[in-house]
C-alpha cells in the first residue's frame, strides 16, 4: 500500500515536471520574438530584422552623396530647413524651387537685387554674411545652416567647408548647363523641388525653340552685330564662351566683340569703334546710356545713330548674365533685334506671367515694365 502511494506521487511529480516543460516551451515562442527577461540575447532567427521602409528612412536620415560642378563628392543632409548661399545668381533659383524662405545667410542685399527682397520678403530676414572674397564666418555659424551653395572655384569654398558646413558648388555658362544646375539643386532641395526645377526647364526648352525656330532662318547677313557693354569705366564687354553670346546668338545676333573670350573683357573705344555695332545693350544695373548717345566718339556708331542702345531689363536677378531670368532675356532681346518678327510677344504680359508661375509673385504691368526698363520697385 505504501509502495503504490509513493508510485503515485512519482507520477504526479513526472507529470507536472512535463506540463511545466511544455509550458515553458509555449512561452519561448512568442510572436512578438522578443528575447527572455534574464536578458540573453535571441537566437539569430529570433531577431528583428529592419523592414525596407525601416532601411529606407535609416537612409534618409543619413542624406545623399551627390557630385557638385567641381566634381566634389558631397553629402547633402535629407532634411534642409535652413540655406547659405553665397552665388548671387543661386538664391533666385533657390527661389523659383520653392526654398527662398529658408536663406538665412546670403551674398545679396536689397539694394544689389530689390526685386528679389519684393517678391521673397523673407530675404529680409536673411543675413548678408558673404562678399564675393570674404565669409562673415561668426554669422554663418550663428545660423547654424544645414548647408551652403557657392559658384565653382569661389574662395569662400573652403572656410565652410573647414566649418563642416555640407557646401556645394554650383556653375553654368550656357543654357544646358543651367538646366543641370537646376536639376541638381531640386535634387539636394527635395521634396516638389526636383518637379518645380523641371517646370522651369520644360519652360525654357520651349521658348528657346520658339525663337530659334524663328531666328535660325535669318540669314548670317541680316543679322545684327551686338555688343554688351559691361561697365563703362572702365570699358568691359563680354566676349565669346559666355552666357551673353548664347542669348545674342539665340535672338538672332552677332556678338560684335566675339573675337575675345569670356566676361568683362577691357577693351577701348577704338577697338569699339571698329566693330561699329547695330545695336548696344547696356548691362543690367548700368543706366548711363545719356553719356553714350551725347559722346562725339559713340555718335560715330551705327547702334547711337539709329537710337539702337537699350539699358538691359533686371528683376530677381540680372536678365543678361548667369541667371533664371535668362528665360526672358532670349526673348527680350529678340523682339528688340527682330520687333517685326516677333509681333505677338508682349515682353509686359510675358514677364508677368513668369513671375506668377515661377517667384509666386502677382506683378502688376507696372510693375513689369520697371524691371524691363531696369528700374527698382517703386516702393
């Protein structure tokens, strides 16, 4: 009888030891694979594995590499809320691409381009911490920007970069080379950037074969010789290999001084003289166009004789040289050089529309015939 009773409480001991076991068999495979409370590590199979999205914004949050003009490799941050930019031309495209809110350091004033500070207020709150030589580096920092844009080889490169400042540059002296900057810009920018870059260059693509269509049937003959003059003292004009020859050429011009090579060219009045232009622009930001047509020595030329010198539009940026507005320069300069070729362009109409679609901005006709005439905003 003793015997059997101690059986008994054997197998009741055998059998709770064994329903114990199964339970705790139970427990180890929780759904959520977490590993056990004494904290040893889960078994390989056992671990979380990072889904795609999880990859995808580890890898936001760590930014992009992307190659600059200067073919620097750079990381650009994923999120950009705050931007220095140090190429005067650059902040009107950060503009256009819908970031013009976030320069909080800048090159710009509102007295070098007052309609950029009319149609972006917030430049108001940007801080002028740039020349074309020099950084204000103390200010910068204070800004803390995410990251920096500047022109290829420009020497204020290396002081932001020394700062660990994600700085990129950036550099076009033709038209092709302005639709890569802005397809890389929107690319860096992100969000509707990359989409607000490729309106801008679906707009220029087409008016530049609109024009072409029309002044590629002029003959070499027909055509106009065209001098910019750059600055009057001293004597600067622009040559070939620059912006200034593409949109001349575009509008169906000769540049008259193609025979030198880049910006800025010093030359003298007899070297002018002897090209004798049909027609003179005077660039952006220069309105002495009185002393030209008063000059005994300019009244000499084919372009003063016939009342053909013209004080070149401004707006956001300067129209004839590195910049977005270079979209209504070619058209400009066109209807200027072949009005009766181009008798349904209204410069007025045109200009306001573009600042509508791409600056946000409701100008009056007023207001498009200052900066087509290259005043400032009246206010």
């Amino acid at each position: 009888m003793q015997r059997k009773f101690k059986e008994r409480r054997l197998l009741a001991f055998i059998l709770s030891a064994a329903l114990i076991l199964v339970l705790a068999g139970c427990g180890g495979n929780d759904t959520n694979g977490s590993a056990s409370d004494t904290g040893t590590a889960a078994s390989p199979a056992a671990s979380p594995q990072a889904s795609p999205t999880t990859q995808a914004a580890q890898s936001a949050e760590a930014g992009k590499t992307i190659t600059d003009t200067d073919g620097r490799q750079v990381t650009v941050p994923a999120q950009i809320n705050k931007i220095a930019d140090t190429w005067p031309a650059h902040n009107e495209v950060v503009t256009i691409l819908g970031a013009g809110d976030k320069i909080v350091s800048t090159i710009s004033t509102r007295k070098s381009v007052p309609w950029l500070y009319k149609v972006n207020p917030q430049m108001n709150n940007a801080v002028t911490s740039f020349t074309k030589s020099e950084a204000q580096m103390e200010e910068v920092l204070k800004n803390k920007p995410d990251i920096a844009f500047a022109s290829t080889g420009s020497p204020l490169i290396q002081p932001l970069e020394n700062a660990g400042i994600p700085i990129v540059a950036l550099n076009f002296t033709n038209f092709d080379e302005m639709k890569e900057c802005f397809r890389l810009t929107g690319q860096i920018l992100g969000g509707d950037a990359s989409q607000r870059a490729d309106s801008f260059i679906t707009y220029l693509d087409g008016k530049l074969k609109d024009i072409t269509a029309v002044t590629s049937k002029i003959a070499e003959s027909d055509k106009p010789k065209v001098l910019h003059i750059q600055s009057l003292s001293p004597l600067q004009v622009d040559g070939k290999d620059t912006m200034i020859q593409n949109w001349i050429e575009v509008a169906g011009g000769i540049n008259a001084a193609q025979e030198l090579s880049g910006n800025m060219k010093p030359v003298s009045m007899e070297q002018i003289i002897s090209w004798n232009p049909d027609y003179i622009m005077i660039g952006s930001g220069l309105t002495d166009t009185d002393h030209i047509m008063d000059d005994p020595a300019w009244k000499t030329l084919n372009a003063v004789k016939n009342g053909h010198v013209y004080n070149n539009p401004s707006g956001a940026f300067l129209w004839d040289r590195y910049g977005a507005e270079a979209a209504l320069q070619i058209q400009w300069a066109a209807k200027t050089l072949h009005p009766d070729l181009f008798p349904d362009l209204n410069m007025v109409q045109e200009t306001v529309s573009f600042y509508k679609q791409f600056l946000n901005y409701n100008l009056t006709n007023d207001e498009a015939q200052l900066i087509i005439d290259s005043k400032p905003p009246a206010d």
